[in-house]
C-alpha cells in the first residue's frame, strides 16, 4: 500500500511541472466581421523568440490570409473575397516550440456595397479627371462608350481611383464600375460644347505674398493657375485676365498643355485686395468675359519661403554628406545656398534678416562653434551622431531641421 500511495504522489508530481498545449477550445475565438474585397490587420506582439504557425479551416474562398513572423511582432493579414455564410473561417495561431494556441479569430465577412458616383460634363477635344469613391483593395474594371471617350491615364491613391478621360466627340455615355465581373456604380458622362465659366470654388480666392520670393514658387497658395479656376474650356481657347488694381498681383503665362489649355498664372507683389476678371478668346473670336475672381493677398512668414525652397530638394541635407575625423564641415553656409539665398527659386535675404543656432552631440564626436562649423573628432561607426539648426528670421519666424553626418574614415575618398 506505502509504495501504491508513494507512486501516486511521484505521479501528481510529474503533472504537476507538465505543461499540457492550451488547446483551440480552450482557448478564446475573438469574432471580427470584414467587408468584402476590404482587409483586416490583426497582427500583435510576440517575444522575440517565438515563432508562430497560422491554420485556416472552414474557409472556401471567403479570406486569404498572409502570416509571418518578423522580430517581435507576428503579421497577420486577412484579405476578404466573398461574403460568408452559415460557415465561417477560423484562423488559429499556435506556437512552434509547444503546439499551444495563441490566437483564434473567427472572421465573418459581410456582401460589399454599392458606391455612389456623380455624372459630369465636359467640352469635346478635352481632359477631365473624374474622381469616384473605392474603399476596396481592388480596382474597378470600367465599361463605356469608347466612341465617346477614352481613357488616358488613371491613379488610385486613399480609397479614391482618379481616372483622366479625353472627349472625342458630342455624346453621352454612362461608365459603369465592376469588380469581378459585379457592377458596383456607374456614372453619366456627357461631351459637348458647353459655355466656360469660373467655377465656383474659386471666385474667391487668397494667395501669398513675401517679398524675398516670388510666389508661385510656394508650394501652395502662392498664385492661381486660370486653367484649373475655369468650368468648361475650351481646347482651342486660350484665357486671359484683366486685374483691377495691378499693384496687387500681375501673371505669368503659361503654354498649353495635353491637358491644359493655353492660360495664365496669377501670382502677388503685394498685399491687399484685387478683382480679376477672366476672359476667354477661341481661334480667333473675340474675348468673352467668363467670370472675376476677388483675389486676397495674404503676408507669408519668412519661414514659409525656407520651408518652400526646401520642398524643392529631394535628397535633403544630410544625404551623402561625408565628414571624416579631423575634418570640418560649414552647415551654416549649405543651408544659406540652399534654403535661404536659392538659386533655383530667387530667394533672397540680407545677413541681417536671419541668424542660425546649432548643437552637435555626441561631443566627443561632433562639435560645432558659434559660425556653424561643424569638426568631426572621431570616427563614429554606429552613426550615433544628431545635429540640430534653428534659423530665426527678422519677423520672428523660425525654421528648424535636423540629422547626422555619415561619418567615413580618411581612406573613403581614396
């Protein structure tokens, strides 16, 4: 009996210390409902030593799914293809080293909807990009009239598809949207010779003014290109401006493109108020009146135009920008020619409209002085280097960036 009983505790021991897999039932089915041709992100977190499995069951057709381990995270996407029904996929996550479950969700997909979609009208020999809503992860496969229309180009981008369209000749047609093989929307498309006009969105309008630049060289807001303000143009027009008080803002012109017609661009020369009439001369009629624009012109910061010369260099300051130990570097001088005085757009400032301050850490591998010269002290391997500028304009605006050197030994250059 002794040694009966002396097994049994030996057992309870043993069991004690093993740890069964959790099993699929055991453990919780999160439930989450997809629309279709939507996705899911249900990735989370994981030790960085632990690699998972994923399985699908019940599932035909309705998901797919892409699983994989990266680093301390588990990426699991689920992409939806048909609606479900009485049966619903299951995807179970279990870990490699012990088979235990770590996730289950179980994903119910409901039927995607309908989109609404506006009908337009554009003149014939003309461009007209069309933006329709598309919340799916897969494009429309459009049906139309191609007697009517064509398409040129198309661009898909925050659950928008932008499709540019030409006018051949004077007609309708209706552009029906499908995702296999399932019409999804539709819209009315009419060419013809329709009266141009200022559109409505753009009979006010401000831009800005900064004397040290001129303003269509901001990135936005700094002048009106007539072709986008006009409803309806015309492809063998091209459209002029009268401005009331030419003090205020004057233009530029600008060729016709494939897209454009030949028109102008208003920009400032200083602040205030203007109105501006628009016209429109086909072949060779007479100029026609379509509209006036009541132009506001606001003051820009000073740091506007550095940030507006910025937007002009892609790489930036600190791409490819070597610097080896004993050797220096004048950060101060780079961003002047850049940022400041620019070439490209015609900035100009006086040394007494703006003052720099730096800061360089570590120290005991970048120090810079009172004039932005930077000197490198050593040669830092791991890139662990941050430099930091703030200009200060007269008008009390500031501009700040920063980055780090690519630190090379003398022989890089050899």
């Amino acid at each position: 009996m002794k040694k009966f009983i002396s097994i049994l505790i030996m057992a309870a021991v043993a069991l004690s210390v093993f740890v069964f897999p959790v099993s699929a039932a055991e453990t919780k089915v999160v439930k989450k409902t997809v629309m279709q041709y939507m996705d899911k992100n249900l990735s989370f977190e994981k030790a960085e030593d632990d690699d998972y499995d994923c399985k699908v069951e019940n599932n035909n057709g309705f998901i797919k799914v892409d699983a994989q381990n990266e680093g301390s995270a588990y990426w699991l996407m689920v992409y939806t293809e048909k609606p479900t029904n009485s049966v619903k996929p299951t995807i179970t996550v279990t870990n490699r080293k012990d088979g235990s479950v770590v996730k289950c969700f179980e994903i119910t997909v409901t039927a995607a909807k309908k989109v609404s979609m506006k009908n337009v009208k554009f003149n014939v020999k003309t461009y007209r990009t069309i933006t329709v809503k598309n919340p799916y992860n897969k494009n429309y496969k459009l049906k139309y009239n191609k007697k009517i229309i064509k398409l040129t180009s198309s661009f898909f981008a925050d659950d928008k598809a932008n499709y540019t369209f030409k006018g051949l000749k004077k007609g309708s047609t209706t552009v029906k949207a499908y995702i296999k093989g399932e019409l999804f929307g539709s819209f009315k498309v009419t060419v013809g010779d329709f009266k141009a006009k200022v559109k409505n969105s753009f009979k006010k309008q401000t831009i800005k003014y900064n004397k040290h630049m001129k303003s269509y060289f901001f990135e936005n807001g700094g002048s009106v290109d007539i072709g986008n303000a006009v409803k309806n143009f015309h492809s063998d027009a091209k459209y002029t401006v009268k401005i009331k008080n030419k003090k205020i803002a004057t233009f530029r012109k600008l060729g016709k493109t494939k897209e454009m017609p030949a028109r102008v661009e208003l920009y400032s020369l200083k602040t205030g108020k203007t109105d501006v009439t628009v016209y429109e001369q086909r072949a060779k009629g007479k100029k026609t009146k379509v509209g006036t624009i009541k132009l506001t012109v606001k003051k820009a910061k000073d740091n506007e135009v550095f940030y507006a010369n910025m937007a002009y260099d892609n790489d930036g300051l600190f791409y490819e920008n070597f610097i080896s130990p004993n050797q220096s570097s004048s950060l101060k001088e780079t961003i002047t020619k850049r940022y400041i005085n620019c070439g490209f757009t015609g900035s100009k400032f006086k040394k007494s409209e703006y003052k720099f301050s730096f800061t360089a850490e570590p120290s005991n591998v970048l120090t810079v002085d009172k004039d932005g010269i930077f000197t490198c002290h050593s040669l830092d391997n791991n890139g662990d280097n941050k430099v930091t500028y703030t200009v200060t304009f007269a008008d009390g605006s500031k501009a700040k960036g920063s980055g780090s050197f690519d630190i090379v030994s003398e022989d890089f250059f050899a």
